[in-house]
C-alpha cells in the first residue's frame, strides 16, 4: 500500500472520524515507510504503511505490551500492512537530563517480570524474525533464539562466513563462562539505539518500533551502547536504581552486543562481519 491508497485513507477515517489531508514523510521504519498525517480540523497521527508481509499488527502488538510500562505510541490501528499510531511530539537529542530520565524509565521497564524468557509469540527485530518461545534458562534462550538463531540466517543470506559460524558455534556452548542466570526475567524494550527514542527539551517524549520480550535487561543496556545511544549520564542514573553486577563493561556487554550485530550482518553485511569477527577473538574464538 501507498500513502494514495484510498484504503488507508478510508481506514484512517473511520479509525479517527476526521480526514487526512497530508501525508509528511518521517524518517525511520525498516519494515514499511512512516507518515505524519494532518487531520481535518486538526490534530494529527502517524502512520506506518507496509504491505501484506510487512509484520505491522507485530509492531502493534508490541507497543501494546509495553504501553503499561514504557511511554510508547498508542495504537490506533494495526493490521499487517498498515499501522495507526498517535503521534509524539519530540525535538531534539539526548541531553546528559534526558539520558537520565530514560534511565529511570528503563530500570522501571525492568522491573516487570516475566514467566520465563521469551514471548507469548515471535516477533520482528528490523524487519527479520525473532524467535520468543518461551525458554526456562537465559543462557539456553540467548544462545538457540539470539546468537545461533541470527548467525545461521546471516549465513543462509550468504553475508556471514562458514568460518565465523563454526567460532560463533565454538562460542555458543561456553557461555557459561560469561553469563549468570539472572534470578527472572524482564521486560525488554529490544532495540535501543538512538532512532528509537524520542526526545522533548530534557525528557524523554517515547520509544519507538520495540522489539520486545522477556530476557536479561543486561542485553538491553549492552545494544543502548553499541551505536552510542547513552552513555556516562544514563549509566549513573541507572545504576543507582538498578545496580549492574561487576563485568558487565569490562565483558558481557561486548558479548551481548554480538546479537544486533548479527542482526546488522544479516542486514547489511559488510564491516559488520569484521565486527563479529574481532568480538569472537577477543573471547577467545
């Protein structure tokens, strides 16, 4: 579907009783392209537009599940090609205040626990499934429905090297090593990088396109620091709230963010293979 497409334009209309008289493009959305549609009269939404294999009812059941718990878009409609969802005021980048508050609004997401790890279904994380079948230990779960999962689908693409997926492998069976069973689980945002928060003077307006379950918040903290998303302020804040057992910098977090740069190679391959590359030698493998 196209923004022209009288379907969405009808569907928008009934959702919200008002006309679209204009669709902006917003920046973002691997999985279908983003719309702030003006209202007649007034007022505003946003509007994801896929087609049918997009996945949006996915992302719409995600913001659902986190809309309790984390300030997120509410969904005014979802569907598999075409996703309603009121719009957030935002207007800038994060501040050392804004990393702060978003750390107290993550240690209080973290806080809700869950039955194991995992989800009641699978979900998207860039576009590309994400297994969630609900998994009694950590380790078992980050290894078979993260690491080896995304490894052996960035191989099958042909972007990830035979010779990387039998160190990832090699990797995979020690990471006992590394990894302590957390005693629950918690409620994930799932892909915290900076074009997934939303800013408004020194707080924070939302997060956006989620790619949620229940795991070890340590993940979570690990991917927010990969492409630089927080730093210095958010850690300080967050630790307070919710201290972080020692290793985490000096080790895990390193370790942790092999899944989204396996995500990245199945993507976009290139220097994201030697990325993985040089995480494995460094552990050893």
């Amino acid at each position: 579907m196209t923004p022209m497409d009288p379907r969405i334009t009808e569907t928008i209309t009934r959702v919200t009783g008002r006309k679209p008289i204009e669709f902006r493009p917003l920046s973002g959305g691997c999985i279908g392209d983003v719309y702030r549609v003006t209202l007649e009269g007034s007022g505003s939404l946003v509007a994801k537009v896929g087609d049918g294999s997009s996945g949006l009812d996915i992302e719409g059941y995600m913001l659902e599940i986190l809309g309790p718990h984390l300030p997120v878009p509410d969904v005014l409609h979802a569907e598999p090609g075409l996703l309603l969802m009121s719009y957030l005021l935002n207007d800038g980048g994060l501040t050392a205040d804004s990393q702060a508050h978003a750390a107290e609004l993550l240690a209080s997401l973290h806080d809700v626990p869950g039955k194991a790890f995992g989800l009641d279904q699978d979900t998207l994380i860039g576009g590309l499934h994400q297994p969630n079948p609900w998994t009694e230990r950590w380790i078992d779960f980050f290894r078979d429905q993260r690491l080896l999962f995304m490894a052996r689908d960035a191989q099958q693409a042909g972007r990830l090297p035979g010779r990387l997926m039998d160190r990832i492998e090699k990797m995979a069976a020690r990471l006992d090593r590394w990894i302590s069973e957390p005693t629950q689980s918690s409620l994930l945002h799932g892909d915290m990088w900076t074009g997934n928060v939303l800013c408004r003077g020194r707080r924070i307006a939302g997060f956006v396109d989620p790619a949620c379950y229940y795991g070890d918040p340590e993940i979570e903290l690990a991917f927010s620091t990969l492409f630089g998303t927080f730093g210095k302020a958010f850690f300080q804040r967050y630790e307070k709230l919710r201290p972080i057992a020692p290793g985490f910098f000096e080790e895990r977090r390193d370790l942790y963010n092999l899944y989204p740069l396996l995500v990245h190679v199945r993507l976009f391959g290139g220097s994201y293979v030697g990325s993985v590359d040089r995480t494995l030698s460094r552990f050893g493998f």
